[in-house]
C-alpha cells in the first residue's frame, strides 16, 4: 500500500466500519458472517478507490457495495444449503451434529428484545431483496426516502411504493407465523 | 384499495449501534497485501495478450502460406514439365 492510499483508506475505514458491520449484520444476522463481509467490503473498497469517480459520495458507494455483497453471500448460503444433502451434517457414529452455527447471533440485540427481533428478521428476509434492503435501510438505518433511492439507484417514488409493498407482505408474513 | 395494517417493528428500534470488532482493520490489510501479491500486474496482462495475438497470427499466416504453396505445386511442376501429364494421352 502507498503511504497516500494507505491514508485515504484508512479513513474511510474508520468513517463506514460501524455501518458496513450493522448493516452487514442486518442482513447476515450472524457475527461471524457480518465479520467477515465487512472485511471484504473494505477489501473492494480499496481495489475500486482509484477507480472511483466521484458520481456518487463515498458513503453511498460504501452502502451499495455492502448490500451487493451480503445480498451475495446470502444467495450463496442458500445455494449451499439446497445442495447440503451431498455431505452428511451428522457424525456417522454419533449422530450428532458437525456444524452448530447459530441462524441468530446479533451482538446489537439485548437478550429480552431477541424473540421479538429474531421473528421480525425472519420475515424480513423471507421478502424479495429490493423491498428487503428498503426496509432495512429505512427501519434500521434511519435513511430518509430520497437517501435510498440514491443508494438503490431508484426514484424516490419507487422507494415509496417498495417500502409501502414490503410492509404489506411483511404485515401478512407477521400475521402468518404468529397463528 | 385493500387497507393493511402497519406492522409492528418497534423491538426493530430497540436494536444497538454495535461497534465493529477491532482486529477487523489488520484482517482487511492482511487480505490486501495478500490480494495485491497474488494479482497479476496490467503491463505482464498486456505481454502475455500482445504475446498471443502474434502467435495466433504468425500461425494463420503460416497455415495460408502453405495451402496456398501446395495449390500452386502442380502448376509449378507442370510448367517444368517435371509431370508429364501427356504421355499416357499420346
């Protein structure tokens, strides 16, 4: 790394590594795999930052590659999971499990809100990934409709009818794995 | 229009800021360096590409100057008069 590089990235870690990591949780909900986007996220930073031209602001570059990269790492869980019948998950003599990896492990959540946070989460991530990030972006992050249209690339319009979709099926899915 | 109601994501509101961990900075920098090891520079790209496009051409070049060598042989012969192509006729 060049001393000047080194710097500018440096930076910009220490400005995005809190939202990169919170994000990255709300999407992987698991410690160890929002460890481990947020690594690669500021890998990628650093490989585009001479390429970077500046259409966009660095936060919003930031944001657009987090989600590229855990709506990723997501599919290809799912895609491992869908073909786990290929090596067996139990130990042949004791039957018990090899790998015991949480599905919820969100250092954010106190231990008397993770029933409820868990359920909500679940859901979440049961709807399609557009309505999914623009409702983490607008109920996690706090951003305003026009922050995310910037951030998806969309218009401000689209962000509202994605948004009001997303609480609707949500609203459904709630509902759904309550009774 | 089908009125749904809002969903209840208040325990949402409830979640933490969580700072991240702080040996992430020396992971991200180890996987750099280990990145900008294993990547191939543009200028050893740009041999190797150039260095393919000769080879591709010098053989095309190779391949037609050859069939075009065996089109023009029994010309060539005949004009030598090497074949005697009428002597059966005669």
């Amino acid at each position: 790394m060049t001393k000047n590089v080194r710097d500018t990235f440096d930076d910009i870690y220490h400005a995005h590594k809190v939202l990169v990591y919170n994000l990255a949780l709300s999407y992987l909900l698991v410690a160890e795999d929002a460890q481990e986007i947020t690594q690669d996220v500021f890998v990628s930073v650093y490989q585009g930052l001479k390429s970077f031209k500046e259409q966009s602001s660095i936060t919003t570059w930031v944001y657009r590659i987090t989600i590229n990269k855990s709506l990723d790492f997501l599919k290809a869980k799912q895609r491992k999971k869908r073909f786990g019948f290929f090596t067996s998950l139990f130990h042949p003599e004791t039957n018990e499990l090899k790998y015991d990896k949480p599905t919820f492990d969100h250092p954010g959540v106190q231990l008397e809100n993770r029933e409820a946070v868990e359920r909500i989460f679940k859901c979440i991530h049961q709807l399609p990934d557009n309505q999914k990030t623009a409702l983490l972006l607008s109920k996690i992050e706090d951003k305003t409709q026009a922050e995310i249209a910037e951030i998806m690339n969309l218009s401000a319009k689209a962000v509202e009818s994605l948004i009001q979709r997303a609480k609707q099926n949500l609203s459904a899915k709630l509902s759904k794995s309550e009774g | 229009m089908k009125h749904t109601p809002e969903p209840d994501l208040t325990p949402l509101d409830r979640i933490a800021r969580v700072d991240a961990p702080p040996f992430l900075l020396t992971r991200i920098r180890q996987k750099i360096d280990e990145s900008s090891r294993t990547r191939i520079s543009p200028t050893f790209q740009w041999v190797v590409g150039i260095a393919a496009v000769l080879f591709l051409a010098l053989n095309t070049f190779a391949i037609l100057k050859v069939t075009q060598k065996t089109k023009s042989t029994p010309v060539l012969a005949q004009g030598m008069n090497v074949v005697p192509t009428s002597f059966y006729n005669e």
